[in-house]
C-alpha cells in the first residue's frame, strides 16, 4: 500500500506508474490524478509544445532525420 501525494488516499501499488527514479519503484502520484491532471491542463501543454516546436524547428528536423 502507498499514499498517494497529492489526493491521500492509500492505494495498492497496481494504482501508480512505474518510476525508475523513485525508492519504491512507482511515481508518488496515482493514477488518476495524473490522469486528472493531464485533463486539466490539455491546452496548456498543447500551446507550451507548439511553442517549443516552433522555437526548436532547425534543431528538430536534425533530430528527425
């Protein structure tokens, strides 16, 4: 059983993603607040990449060749 750090609640470890980074191997966050949480923010993180990609446009079609 883990906490989840940001809803509370203990959940079963099959409720978190894999972390590798992370002591227990599984991310502090479950599930469904992620879940939650990329919802939420959608159109922030679509504007922040259109952003990037056109910042970064040289450096990624290197990258992708």
């Amino acid at each position: 059983m883990k906490a989840c750090s940001k809803c509370k609640n203990l959940k079963s470890f099959e409720n978190f993603y894999k972390g590798k980074m992370y002591k227990d191997g599984y991310r502090n966050i479950c599930k469904q607040c992620v879940k939650l949480y990329e919802e939420e923010n959608k159109e922030a993180k679509k504007e922040y990449f259109k952003k990037y990609r056109e910042l970064n446009k040289e450096n990624l079609k290197i990258k992708n060749k």
